[in-house]
C-alpha cells in the first residue's frame, strides 16, 4: 500500500520536503510514529492531520492511494 | 449623495439577479468588525467599503511602518508612524463617504473584546497572532457572532468561517474544533519572523471579504466546516473538511466572567503542562501539595478509590476552579485525553502551580498498581 504524505506550512521547513511517497503504513497512527521518528521536530509540533481531504481526530485506516495532508496553524496577517 | 448616484456605485453588482437591490441594502444595514489593518485587514477593508458594508468597525493598535508596505496597501510613504485604524478609517470614508467607518485605536483583549464585537453582526479575524486569534474565537462563540477567519505564513495562507448557523440553527466549527490548544510560543513563527509574500495576504484577504459577502448576502455557500488553503508557490488550493467536537466547548471559557479570567497572552506558553505517565504519577503522589482531579463524568468506571481526589468533569472544570488548592495538580481521566484539556485550562488559570495531565488515563494507572 503506497499513501502520499503533504507537509504544509512550517512542517515542510521541518521535514525539508513538501511532500513524500510512503510504503507500509496503514493507519494515521502507524503514520504518525513513522515520521516522527524521522523528523523528530515533528513530534512538538502542533497539526491537524487530514485523509483524503477530511480532518480526522481518531486513528484512521488508509486505502491504497490515499492523500495525507498534515496541517500545522498559522498566525500572521 | 442623492439617490441615482447611490444606485450607480452599486451597479454592476445590483445587476447580478442573486444579489439585486435587496442583497445591497443588506450589505448596507450590515454591521461587520474587522480585527486588525495590516496584511489581510486592508483588502478585507477596501473591498467591504467599496461593497457598500454599512458600518465597518476596524480594530488596530498599532502605526504604519516602512515594512509593512509591501502588502498592506491601504497605506502610503507618508502614512508612516500613524495609527493604522485612523489612516485606514479615513480612506475608506474617502473612498465610499455613504458608509460609517469606527475606528478602535486599541489591542483587544478579554477586558473590551466582549464590548466591542457586540455591537457587530459579523467578526473578520485579520490579526497576527495566536492570543488574539483564540481570543477572538471565544468571544465570537460567547456572543453567537459568526467569525472570518484568515492566516498566512511565508507562502500559503488559510480561510475559513467559525460559528455560523448551521443547519438546524447548530452553530458551525469553530477555531478550536481544529486547533484546540494554542501552540507553544515560538513554534510558529510569525510574519516578522518568517517573512510574507506580499501579494499572498491580498489573496487571502480578499477570500475573507468575498466570504464576508455571501454570508450577508446569503449568496452560495460560505466555508463552514471547511479550512481553504492556497500555496503561492505551487498554486495549489486544498479545502479540507471539519467537524464540531463535543468536547470542544471545555476548553472554552462558557460565560462572560470566565473570558474575562482567561489569561489569552499566556495560552501560547504551555510551559507548565506535562504529560506523566503512571511510574513517575505513583511517585508524585507521596509528595506534599499534590491535588489529583478525576474530570470525568460523575458515575463514568471504574472509580478511583485507590487515592483521595477531587472530582470536577471537564465540562465544569472552568466554574470550579476556586476550589482548587494545592501546590502540583494532576488532571485524569479513562484514557489521558480530556485530562491533557484540562491540564490546559488549569494551567491557563494557575500560573504558579505545577499542573500534570496522567498518560493513558486511570486505566494505565490500574494496570501499573497490578504489576506492581
């Protein structure tokens, strides 16, 4: 199963990508401890995560080909 | 002005058959209070004024400086060093003299924040900063008061609108059903920090006032229970959707008193929230000044009958917190969801007490009392 994972805002400046193709997670918490695991700065970080356009709050299972958007808030104006 | 020129300023929105005569008078009796004049309150503000809004309210503390002038073009070389909600008043009176414009030369806070936004029927958040945003939100779900709410940073920008009517006469998501707790101070830089691109603020400023206008209008369908982002770089817009959370309103101060005792400008340094997880809880609990507060729900299992605690569920926890005492504080619950909320809200209104929320809740701390 292949998702594709979107770094918004300050977490791209974290991860130093917009964005990333990932093999082998299958829910947003195997997701979650993936990344932070690779950018540990993520793990502070305050961020929404979003499944195929739709914010979830508990842990939710991906569909092959599934869209990950990770949203951090922004403040300035 | 007399009647005919009156029509001719509206016209070519007039024509459009949704909008029509009746649309603009509705613009014309609208009320809409606009919370800061920089990168995004400008073009909210222009194109408000020149719609024909009847009464904009413009809350602004601060004065143009040289910097601000890449994106905040409702100000010129020579405006530099003035207040912005003067210099902004005074153009958009010049530009549209039909409609009334109020200046706020002041910072909101939660002292005059529930006084001002009373008097408007719609709220645009254009600020940029997180205490203010917060601020804002609460007071907008206080006063029933539908909220636009805009953002930037470097290159993309957020739209949304918070606490409308939805179906049913249910208010709509609100900031906190996507961002409950502030982030820490300094994790998310500001336009000072970060830098904007100048034109991106106009962009999202501009999606604000359009947003504005439907919800006066009644025009399409305003952004509720949807977040709109744009990256300038990539061109990209992604509108997610949201929904309101149930446990949302406990962390929201649930009457006027208790906005006023909510410290806003602290919510961005939740320095003195931890999470503990059960070892080093059991520890804790032999040390002197230690107050546990089980916030669950009266009657949820199983009891905690194993140590001596307060019970206050989350949802009342604002309204009692002067019977709280006690040097170090550690908020539980079932699993360490809702106690995590609560540590927030009593570190919100204790500043000097050590306060923790127990990870994995009362179930992990009876599981650690077997393999004890």
């Amino acid at each position: 199963m292949t998702i594709q994972v979107n770094f918004y805002g300050q977490l791209a400046d974290i991860t130093g990508k917009p964005g990333l193709e990932l093999e082998g997670v299958h829910d947003t918490q195997t997701l979650q401890q993936k990344i932070h695991a690779d950018f540990p700065a993520l793990i502070t970080a305050t961020y929404r995560i979003a499944v195929d356009k739709k914010i979830v709050t508990e842990n939710t299972p991906f569909h092959d080909g599934a869209t990950v958007s990770l949203l951090p808030p922004f403040s300035g104006g | 002005m007399d009647k005919q020129s009156k029509g001719e300023r509206y016209h070519r929105q007039t024509i459009l058959e949704e909008l029509g005569e009746q649309g603009q008078q509705k613009l014309l009796s609208a009320k809409v209070l606009v919370i800061g004049a920089g990168g995004l309150g400008c073009p909210v503000l222009q194109y408000l004024a020149a719609a024909g809004v009847g009464t904009i309210g413009i809350v602004d503390q601060d004065v143009v400086a040289l910097s601000n002038l890449h994106r905040q073009v409702l100000y010129i070389t020579s405006d530099i060093g003035l207040l912005k909600a003067e210099r902004a008043a005074t153009k958009l009176q010049q530009m549209n003299p039909d409609i009334r414009v109020n200046p706020y030369e002041l910072r909101l806070d939660n002292k005059n924040a529930l006084d001002i936004l009373k008097a408007y029927d719609i709220v645009v958040d254009a600020s940029d900063n997180f205490p203010t945003r917060y601020l804002v939100n609460d007071a907008c779900c206080l006063l029933q008061k539908p909220l636009v709410h805009g953002a930037v940073s470097q290159f993309e920008g957020q739209v949304a609108v918070f606490n409308a009517v939805g179906e049913g006469g249910k208010r709509t998501a609100n900031y906190r059903d996507l961002f409950p707790v502030p982030p820490k101070e300094g994790e998310v830089a500001s336009c000072a920090e970060a830098g904007v691109i100048g034109v991106l603020p106009g962009i999202i400023g501009s999606l604000q006032a359009a947003e504005v206008i439907k919800l006066i209008t009644g025009i399409g369908q305003p952004l509720v229970n949807r977040l709109q982002t744009f990256n300038f770089k990539t061109s990209d817009w992604l509108t997610l959707s949201f929904q309101p959370l149930l446990e949302t309103a406990a962390t929201q101060p649930a009457n006027p008193l208790a906005f006023i005792n909510t410290v806003y400008d602290w919510t961005c340094t939740s320095g003195n929230v931890a999470e503990i997880n059960a070892a080093t809880f059991q520890s804790l609990l032999a040390e002197e000044g230690i107050t546990v507060i089980d916030v669950r729900e009266i009657g949820e299992q199983p009891l905690l009958n194993e140590i001596e605690h307060l019970q206050i569920p989350l949802s009342q926890l604002m309204d009692h917190l002067d019977t709280i005492t006690g040097s170090t504080i550690v908020a539980v619950c079932q699993t360490g969801k809702r106690s995590r909320q609560a540590a927030t809200i009593l570190a919100n209104a204790f500043h000097s007490k050590k306060i923790y929320s127990l990870q994995g809740g009362i179930a992990a701390y009876l599981l650690s009392l077997q393999n004890k």
